[in-house]
C-alpha cells in the first residue's frame, strides 16, 4: 500500500505548474532579480541595493514614492470604508426573503464589474465633465449646482473621486460574496434566535455578521491586494502624468511611467523593478499580517 | 503511409503559396503617433506611393499618441515593430539609433533635400550621422473665431498688453469663453502655453541655447516672464477648465463657444473640418510694439528604418520618396499645418496654414526649449515643465516656485547648470 506510485499527482499537477512558472513565477522573480542592477557603460551591471536606495533615498525619488504609497493607502481606506459597508448591506438587503426583483437588482449592481476600466473612466469623466457632463445638470436640477466642481481636475478631490468610482465598480463582488455566505446560513440557526426573541437588526448583528465574518476577510484581502495592484482606472482618466499635480498617482502608475517612461522621458527597467518589487513587498506584508494574524484568530462554526 | 504523404504535399503546396505571396507583394508597416492622420495616409500618400512602386504594399498602423513612445519601445524589443518607425525629435529618436533599432539613413539620396537645422532633431551630437527623413515642423500660436472678433468689434492683438485687453473685453461681452484650454492633460499648458509665448521673452534660440551651455537659467527673467503670463491665463479659461481635456478644448472651441484657442498648426486640418466660421491665427504678442518677434516652429515629425526590418531595401524605397518634393508638396496639402522641411518650396492652398507659415518671414524661428539635450536626465525636464505650466495655470505654484523647482532639478544633473 505505502509502496503505490504516486507519479500521478506530478502528471496531473504539471500542466498547471508549468503555465504558472512560465508566466508568472519566472517573469516575477526576473523582476526581483532585476531590481537589483543598474544599466552601466557596457550592459547591465550588478549594483546590489542602489536602486533601493535611490528610491528611499534621494529626496526626489522617495518623495514621489512616498506621494504614490500615501495615495494608494487613501484608495485602500476609501474602498474598506465605501465599498465593502455597502456591499454587506446591498448583500442583507438582496436576502432578504420578502425582497422581490432580487434577481434584477443583483445583475445590476454587478454589471459595472464585468465592464472594462477604460469604458468606466471614460464614462464617468463624460459624466463629471463639467463642460458636457449630466452631473452639474443633474445637480443644477435640484437647486445644488454650487456643489459642483470639476471634482477630477481639483488635487482635493481627484483621487476621492477615483476611488468612488472605483467603489461604483466593484461594489458587486463583496456583495456576491456575502451574499453567497448568507445564504448558506441555515434557517434552523435563525429560527432557533427566533424563538429566543432575537430578530431584525439583532439576528443580523449577532447571528449572520459573526458567520460572514471569514468572508468580510477574505473580501479584504482582496480589496487590499486589488487596490495595490491597480492601475488601469487612473490610467485611463488621468493618463500616466496622474495629474493634477500628481494627486492622484499610485504605485501602478509610477510603476508605468518610470518603467516605460513617459513623453520625453525614457524607461528605465532597473528602477521600475525596484518600485516593483516594493509593492511585492507591501502586498506581501499586508497579506502575511491578515493570514498569521487575523485569519488564524477567526472563529470558524461548523454547520 | 500514403495519407501522411499527402499532408506532406499540402502542407509543401501552403508553403510555397505564402512564400510566393511575399516574394509578389512586400508589406511595410509603419508605426506612428498620428492617429488623426489614418485616412489622410490611407487615401492620399500610401496610394500615391504604391502607385509608382508596385510590388510593394504600405500599412499605416498609428498608436495613441501619449502611449507612442512606450508602446514603440516594447514592440522594438520584441521585434514586432514596423518596418518604418515614425520619429520623435531629439533624444528619444536618438537613443533608438545608439540602440540599434534605427538604421543609419546618412546614405540616403535623398537626405540633400534637407538644411542642417532641418535634420538637426535626427541626428547624432556630432551630426555624423542622419537616421530619420525629416517629414514636417510646427507653428506654435493663436487660433481665433473671426466671426467672435468682428462680432465684439476686436482687432488681431500684436502685444501683451493687448492680447489681455482682447480677453477683457471677450469676456466683459459674456458671449464666448475668452480662450479654450484646459489643464486636465496637463501638455498643453506647457507646449501651447509656456513653449507658445516663451520664445519672444527668451529671444528664441538665443535664450535656449544659452540655457544649453549653462549661461543662462531658468530662473532668470526672461524664463519665469512667460509663467507670470500664463499665471493670468486663469481668468479666462472656461468653467471648470482644471477638468477640461484637449478635445474638450479642440470642441468649444470649433463648435463656436470659444474665441480664442492657443494652438500648434498641426490643429489646422481638424479645426477645417469641424469649424464653420472663418478662422484666423494670431502670432504669440510681443512685449511691446515694435519687438522683434520670436515663434516656435518646432522639427516634429521624421521617419525611420526599423533596423531589424525584414525588407529594408523597399523601406529605403519608400524613404527616399518621402524625401521628395513629390511627398513634401502631398504631405503639406494633406495636412495642411505640418510645414514641409524640404528646401524646396512648397505651395500651399490652406489660407490658415499661410497665414502660419508667413510668421516664418517676420519673426525668428526656434524649436521648444526643452527638447534638445535638456530632457536627458531625470528629472525630466519636460515632463516637469508640463506639470509645473499646468500647475501655474491653475494658480497651485507661483511662477518663481515653479522655476526655481525646474530649475532645481535641471541642475541635479545637468552639468553645465551645476
């Protein structure tokens, strides 16, 4: 018995492994691996952590690493504060037994998610564009046209925009997730806090947000992860410059623009590894934290 | 036995077909940023040229302007670029050639029907050797509404003074948006603003070359005057300009709601086609009455020999027409805005391309002052031109902070300014 070939696991794992390795596990650590040279006189030359500390180190560099790291975590907290409350609520609403139309309501708030980044920046800019969008409109409307501004071309209000609408986007996916999670809920729990008296607001505070509570932390990680990986949105409505006066430029767009250079400016592959590899390592960091020191605490209760 | 036999047949048989097609047909593929010219080279200048040289096809392939340069330099790497690479000036181009991407052009026949000055953007420090055909230059200045001028009852203004009593009374009217321009994609305000008006106040190539030897810096007057200009530009941008992008500008203004529009020449054949009221051009306003007068009329455009290029004896056909009188004399007409840089002379029909190209008689030309050798280092100084313009605009940076913040950083690695 303890004898029997186990070769079938690699057949069955291999294809898979390979495609990963080739590329995503090769083509990242060749990243990591060219953070760390510099392009000398003849090629490219070993220079251990100088680029490192450029980054950190020379004021210019480190302050718009800095100004990118301190947008991307005003991104994150607007997503957590924003998105993931609305989600759970979309998600306890659409539960709701007596809610008809569920279905309609759940597809709509979960297109935006299917659709592409540039389709979503350019419509919105159409829609806060202050010139031809429905916004002042809409807004002069209802008696509150001093409220607008050209919120995406004010640096305190670029990047709050951004994220918004990045909220507006993806709201979805916490909602499909919780809801998921509610619905596996069994009715017996319910109807047994029933009997005790708990209902309403007090069944959904002390018997369903305790269940969903591994999936709200699943939900984010993910919302961590995404929003330091993002890119595409501020991209597509602010271009690579992520003006005005860069209020809105994350790591992904400083990423892009000292990777591939930009207008006059050329691509330098070392340093943008670098700037890489530093948000490999902030992800990394953030996902440790929640799986050591969150995930492991979580009560989990077995149906 | 006999079936893998005959698949050997067909797929022999498929072979041949294809390698008979190249050898019948070669494709050129040229890679630009010139979206806004497809139909232009798809109706004009490629059925012109195949016309004289049959065998060989031509593709126009033209990628987003902000995205060119990137998108160009990854494809070069990956060796699925065109055959015929549409070139920025200056450094960008450069570094392609001492890269091996471009092939060396200074052979080319046709490279005599261009002044130093023309090829001087395409070339290497020493001027050795050419690897770019120059294709066009353009005019930096002022678009106006004519009808929004005989309306409110103004004259053309020549300078500065005048130019801001013109916005006064434009916007005292209320009729139109004094001048149409936003800050949302930030080039603007430094290549139709700052790189616009600056070269009477630096005296052209004067000022920007003694920027480049280091005599002069951007700190100094001449160079921080055109920020306090465009400082008070603010006034009379639209509502809500912070937000307004290039087309949002390019449409108020030819849809008649704007009076004024700070602009390159190469707008002439997109403002043709959408405006219709007559336009008339403005050069940028001297100081005062009488100065001598400065524009930008900056190499823009050329186009190159991908060097890994599979057909490069008919590439070099095709540059070598685009070196021609021929090509300079379609190109101009097709794209009225774009002046030739061909010696020879070109007539053209445009009235608003005239009227650009008659500043060239008048007034002193010089090419933007941040292109040549400044923008070598980082931080890059026209990208923070861009940022430091769209930040004076905006009224978030004085003039003085935003030059000295240029300044700054020029001289962190440029020699000569240290």
């Amino acid at each position: 018995m303890a004898t029997r070939s186990r070769l079938h696991i690699a057949v069955f794992l291999a294809p898979a492994v390979l495609v990963y390795t080739a590329v995503m596990i090769w083509p990242l650590f060749n990243t990591l691996r060219l953070s760390l040279y510099t392009a000398g006189d003849d090629g490219r030359v070993f220079s251990g952590l100088a680029n490192f500390r450029t980054l950190l180190g020379d004021p210019r560099w480190s302050v718009a690493f800095w100004n990118a790291l301190g947008n991307n975590l005003w991104f994150f907290v607007i997503h957590m504060l924003v998105q993931n409350p609305i989600g759970v609520a979309l998600a306890a609403i659409l539960s709701h037994p007596r809610l008809r139309f569920a279905a309609l309501y759940r597809s709509a708030i979960f297109i935006p998610t299917i659709l592409s980044f540039v389709i979503v920046g350019f419509a919105w800019k159409l829609i806060l564009s202050p010139i031809w969008g429905i916004a002042p409109g809409m807004l002069d409307a209802v008696g509150l046209k001093a409220l607008f501004a050209p919120w995406l071309g004010r640096e305190e209000y670029a990047l709050t925009t951004l994220a918004l609408i990045s909220v507006w986007q993806f709201v979805g996916i916490p909602m499909m997730l919780i809801y998921a999670a509610l619905l596996s809920i069994p009715e017996g729990i319910l109807e047994a806090g029933e009997i005790e008296g708990i209902t309403g607001w007090a069944a959904f505070r002390k018997i369903k947000l305790p269940l969903i509570l591994p999936s709200i932390g699943i939900i984010s990680i993910l919302t961590f992860v995404g929003n330091f990986n993002a890119f595409d949105l501020i991209y597509a409505t602010q271009g690579a410059l992520a003006g005005p006066d860069f209020s809105t430029d994350i790591l992904g767009t400083f990423l892009y623009r000292t990777f591939f250079g930009f207008q006059l400016q050329l691509g330098d592959p070392h340093m943008g590894s670098a700037i890489a590899t530093a948000m490999f390592a902030i992800i990394l960091t953030g996902v440790c934290i929640y799986l050591f020191g969150v995930q492991t605490r979580m009560r989990r209760y077995q149906f | 036995m006999t079936r893998t036999r005959l698949a050997g047949y067909l797929l022999a048989t498929t072979m041949l077909g294809t390698g008979l097609a190249r050898a019948e047909d070669v494709t050129l593929t040229i890679e630009s940023w010139r979206n806004d010219d497809l139909t232009i080279w798809q109706d004009t200048i490629i059925p012109a040229f195949e016309a004289a040289h049959p065998g060989i096809k031509v593709q126009f392939t033209p990628s987003a302007p902000a995205e060119y340069n990137a998108v160009l330099n990854s494809r070069l790497d990956a060796g699925s670029a065109g055959d015929l690479i549409t070139c920025r000036p200056f450094d960008a181009s450069l570094a392609l050639y001492e890269g091996g991407k471009l092939a060396d052009l200074s052979g080319l026949a046709a490279m005599a029907n261009f002044s130093d000055v023309a090829k001087s953007a395409w070339q290497t420090d020493d001027g050795a050797a050419t690897f770019c055909v120059p294709m066009a230059s353009v005019i930096h200045g002022f678009i106006y509404n004519k009808a929004a001028f005989a309306e409110l009852g103004i004259e053309v203004p020549a300078t500065e003074a005048e130019f801001f009593a013109v916005l006064d009374k434009i916007k005292a009217d209320g009729t139109y948006i004094p001048m149409a321009m936003g800050t949302s994609d930030q080039w603007e305000a430094a290549t139709m603003g700052y790189n616009n008006i600056g070269p009477n106040s630096w005296k052209g190539e004067e000022g920007r070359l003694a920027l480049i030897r280091g005599t002069q810096k951007l700190t100094d007057e001449p160079w921080v005057a055109p920020y306090r200009q465009l400082a008070k530009w603010k006034d009379y941008l639209g509502d809500g300009f912070e937000a307004q992008t290039y087309p949002d500008s390019q449409n108020l203004f030819t849809l008649g709601r704007a009076a004024i529009y700070p602009a390159g020449s190469w707008e002439i054949s997109g403002f043709n086609a959408q405006a219709e009221f007559e336009m008339g051009a403005f050069a940028p306003p001297v100081a005062a009455a009488g100065d001598e007068c400065y524009i930008s009329d900056h190499t823009d455009i050329a186009i190159g020999l991908n060097a890994a290029s599979a057909h490069s004896e008919e590439a070099r056909q095709f540059l070598e027409w685009v070196g021609s009188a021929e090509f300079a004399t379609l190109y101009a007409n097709a794209l009225p805005g774009f002046f030739s840089l061909n010696s020879a002379p070109v007539a053209m029909e445009d009235p608003l391309a005239q009227e650009f190209v008659s500043w060239r008689d008048k007034c002193h030309s010089t090419i933007r002052s941040t292109y040549q050798i400044l923008s070598r280092g980082t931080p890059n100084l026209e990208n923070e031109t861009w940022n430091a313009s769209a930040n004076v605009i905006r009224g978030t940076e004085t003039p003085e902070a935003a030059a000295a913040r240029l300044q700054e950083g020029l001289a962190s690695w440029y020699e000569p300014q240290k």
